[in-house]
C-alpha cells in the first residue's frame, strides 16, 4: 500500500517503539508530531482568517457578475489579474490606499510565533520528562551500565586485566562487571554487514509475499520467525504452508476451474480427483507453493557453462545466505572471544560494564588519566549506534581524517555558492523573461505566477538536499565512532550552509 507505513508508525505505541527503537526513536517521531501539530494551527488561521483578508480587500473583486476585474470604487487603476492577487501577495499592499493590509498578517505573525513557542516548549518540556523517565526505567539495562572509551593508552589495551583495575579498584567510582577492548580485526565488520545485506533481501522477499504491513487477522510474526532462522528441512513444509495462507490477495492464484465451488477444490488434496459432478475432471494443486506466486530471483549458476543465470527462490536463496553468513559471524566472534593472546591486535576503543549505572555516570563527568588526551569516557550508545568500521582505527588516523574533513567542508563552501548562484540567477523573472517572453505574458497568469514564485524555492530545496548525503560521506572518514555524533555534525554543519547559502547568497543573487 502506498504510504501504507505512515499510519502503521503513527498507530504504534511509543511504549514499543521506546523499548525497541530507544528514546532517539520517540524523540524523532514526537518532533514529527509537534510540526504536524503547529503546522495545521497555522494552516487554520491563514484558511479560515487571512485567505478571506486577502481575497476581500484585493484590488479586484472577485464576484463581480460580468467576470471581469474591478477595484471596488477605490478608483485604483487595475494592472493586474485576479491571479496575480492570489498567487503574489505583495500586490495587495502596492498602492497607499491598502497599506492597512498590512495589520492582519503583522499581527498574525505573532501569533504564529507564540503558537511555534507554545508548541516548542510543551515538546521540550515533555522530552525532559520522558527521557528522566527512561533513564529510572532502564538504569539497570546494559547500555546504561557501560561506558564507551576511547583512546584507551597501548599497554592497557594490550593487558585488559589491568584497564580492569585501573576502573575498579584503582578510581574506586564502582565495581565493574566487565571490560571489553575491541579487537583490531575488521573482517568482523565485513562479515556483518554482508549479514545485514541478506538479512535486508530476505525481508524484502517475505514483504513481496505477504505485504507490508501483512493484513492476514492470523498472521504471526513471532511464529514465522522462528520458522525462518531454524536451518532444519522438516520445518519448510510448515512455512510454506504458513506463508501460502498468509500470502496478500495480489499473490494468490486462482484455482482452476471446475463444476465444483472453490471451497470444495481448496479442501481436496490430491493430485487429481474425479468428479462425479457433471463427469468431468478436477485439477487439484500439488503444494501450497502452485496457490500463490512466490517471488523468484535471478542468480548465477555453476551447474552449466550454457546456462550461467538460473531462477531460483527469492525466500529460500536469501534464508540459505543468512543462516550461512550468521554462522560465519558467530564462529569469528567466538574466536576473538576466547583469543587470550594478541594475535589479532587491540585497539584504542574498550566498553567497561559498571554493576550500576550511577557508577558509569559518575565516570563520564570526570577526567581519570593524566594525559586528558588519553582515556575519554563517555556514556555507550546502542550497539546499532555504534559505527564499527571506525572503533579499530587509531588516533594518528582520526586527526588526519579530522583534517580532512574541514578541508573538504571548506571547499564546498567556497565552490557551492557557485552553481547557487548560476541557477538563482537563472531562474530570476526577468532571466525567465527573456528566455520565455511568450509563457510570461499576461495570458498565462497561474504559469507565471508558479515560475516566478515556485519553481526557485523547489530549486533551492533539491539543490541542498544533496549536502546532507556528502557530508555524511564526508563524516564516515573522520573517524567518529557513534552514528549520533555523525548526525548531530552534520545536522550542525547542514545548518551552517542554510544560514549562508540562503539567506546570503542565494538572497543577493536577485531570485
């Protein structure tokens, strides 16, 4: 269904979400629901109060019975069309003898500033709650036990017994759990995201079949799942069964035609049954896979040099890939586990398990190692939220990406204020007049209206939705090791770029 997972997001529960997803997750949804909110007050105000403002006290009128424009008996000369009007409202207030058209959207200016305050404190006020709130009930979960530390010298992460005693009894904050130093292997990144890759395609696979969400009142998540991730045959037929009854209508094919009445074939099991209703014969499926149409893929084949491409299974394929892959990556993770010896290296990064969370609190507000460049904790993300590829990297590397990335953030900056301003003077009214003197004529008012009012802001908006994705690219060879500080640079740096490219340049450019 299109748009299908916008009701389905704003139907569940925040109690789930916030279990599921974390607290960033509701925060996330909540801000969405505080726009949504402000924006239809404001919405109200401008349609039912300002809209009517401007369509009464416009030059033209627009009831009048010939159709054709007049000013109202205000003796103003009308240069303009009723569109015109509409879609540009500056030219209301053009002529002195409207300038207190101006009132109303000067005094509705500060109510939409008092109702953007109302709606802001009320979300910030109920955020400060809400995170107190998760903090009382998870402070006993294991991310808010653990700290996250970075910079870790190289004879303690060589020797974790000893980063052990150096935050146990050596700071004496708490007594600690465990101490995890992150191993300088990346092949269990690889190995993990090539997980996460099949683990996304058989998920798609399942979505083609069953819909997304799957509308079936018998539908069990739960069920399917652990018939999914059991590598054992017996269990196919089961989930086959499962997913042919589960399958959205789109997907199920038509029994073939009989005398009989549908219900009667589906109840048949059979290959072939002879009907003695009519005499004639009643094809029966063989399985429940020829009662739907199960997605299939296109993979490489090494049966036969003539066939290199075979079609195969979209479900079965990608399960195979998943269980092997997830096999793969808990055979590696036992192996650095029970590795005692430094034979795949350490890194600068360890995770420390305090026994209470006050503990790990208390922690990350102090500077416990004499070089302050050396051993900085700070409160562990989620495990999702932790960008693995840069945990293993070193500080030499980190700086030198660091570097980098301010290079790279400041020629953009000198550089993209060029293509912003060739297009915004492109799209000037005067530079579309020139180019189209017949579309902006006065016999196409609503065309004019959207060139000369639309068509810039819709540049501007696709024109920089594409920052966002470079700096991020940009961000993920700095060596930050948290996607939350990811986000949070380049929200930070994104904004820095609206202030100037649209308030200054693309401002003084004349669109």
């Amino acid at each position: 269904r299109f748009f299908g997972w916008f009701l389905a997001t704003m139907r569940t529960p925040e109690t789930h979400i916030l279990n599921t997803l974390g607290l960033d997750a509701v925060i996330f949804l909540r801000f969405y629901k505080m726009c949504m909110r402000l924006l239809l007050d404001i919405a109200f105000f401008s349609i039912a109060i300002i809209w009517p403002i401007n369509i009464v006290w416009s030059k033209a009128n627009l009831n009048t019975a010939d159709g054709k424009d007049s000013d109202n008996g205000l003796g103003i000369p009308l240069k303009y069309s009723v569109t015109d009007y509409l879609f540009n409202l500056t030219l209301i207030t053009s002529h002195p003898k409207q300038k207190w058209n101006l009132v109303p959207h000067i005094f509705f200016a500060y109510v939409f500033s008092g109702l953007a305050y109302y709606h802001i404190s009320k979300f910030s006020s109920r955020w400060a709650s809400l995170r107190w709130h998760f903090l009382m009930q998870s402070r006993h979960a294991l991310v808010s036990r653990t700290v996250m530390l970075t910079g870790v010298p190289r004879h303690l992460a060589r020797s974790p017994r000893e980063l052990e005693w150096f935050w146990g009894p050596g700071i004496q904050l708490g007594k600690v759990e465990k101490v995890r130093v992150c191993p300088f292997n990346t092949r269990l990144t690889s190995s993990a995201r090539a997980r996460a890759k099949c683990l996304v395609s058989l998920e798609h696979a399942y979505m083609q079949l069953l819909g997304n969400p799957c509308e079936h009142p018998e539908y069990d998540p739960v069920r399917l799942r652990m018939l999914a991730m059991d590598p054992r045959e017996s269990v196919r037929a089961e989930e086959r069964r499962l997913l042919a009854k589960w399958a959205k209508p789109s997907r199920r094919r038509k029994p073939r035609h009989s005398t009989r009445p549908s219900t009667a074939v589906d109840s048949v099991s059979a290959t072939e049954v002879e009907a003695t209703a009519g005499g004639e014969k009643i094809d029966v499926p063989d399985t429940e896979d020829e009662l739907v149409k199960r997605p299939h893929i296109w993979v490489r084949s090494t049966a036969s040099v003539w066939r290199p491409w075979e079609r195969v299974d979209a479900i079965d394929y990608w399960r195979a890939k998943f269980l092997t892959a997830d096999a793969s990556v808990r055979q590696l993770r036992e192996t650095l586990s029970k590795s005692e010896d430094d034979a795949f290296g350490r890194s600068t990064t360890a995770f420390v398990t305090f026994e209470d969370a006050a503990s790990a609190h208390m922690v990350t507000q102090l500077s416990c190692y004499p070089n302050p460049g050396y051993m900085k904790a700070k409160l562990a993300p989620e495990p999702r939220g932790v960008y693995w590829p840069n945990v293993w990297i070193s500080s030499k590397r980190k700086w030198a990406g660091f570097t980098l990335k301010w290079l790279c953030i400041f020629v953009i900056w000198a550089f993209w204020s060029v293509p912003v301003i060739l297009f915004s003077s492109l799209l000037t009214p005067a530079s579309l007049g020139k180019l189209f003197p017949s579309v902006l004529s006065s016999d196409h008012n609503l065309l004019r209206a959207f060139l000369s009012t639309t068509v810039p802001s819709v540049f501007l908006l696709l024109f920089l939705n594409m920052l966002p994705w470079i700096l991020k690219q940009v961000h993920f060879v700095t060596g930050v090791r948290t996607k939350p500080d990811i986000d949070y640079s380049v929200m930070t740096n994104m904004w820095a770029f609206l202030v100037f490219n649209v308030i200054l340049v693309f401002g003084f450019s004349g669109t």
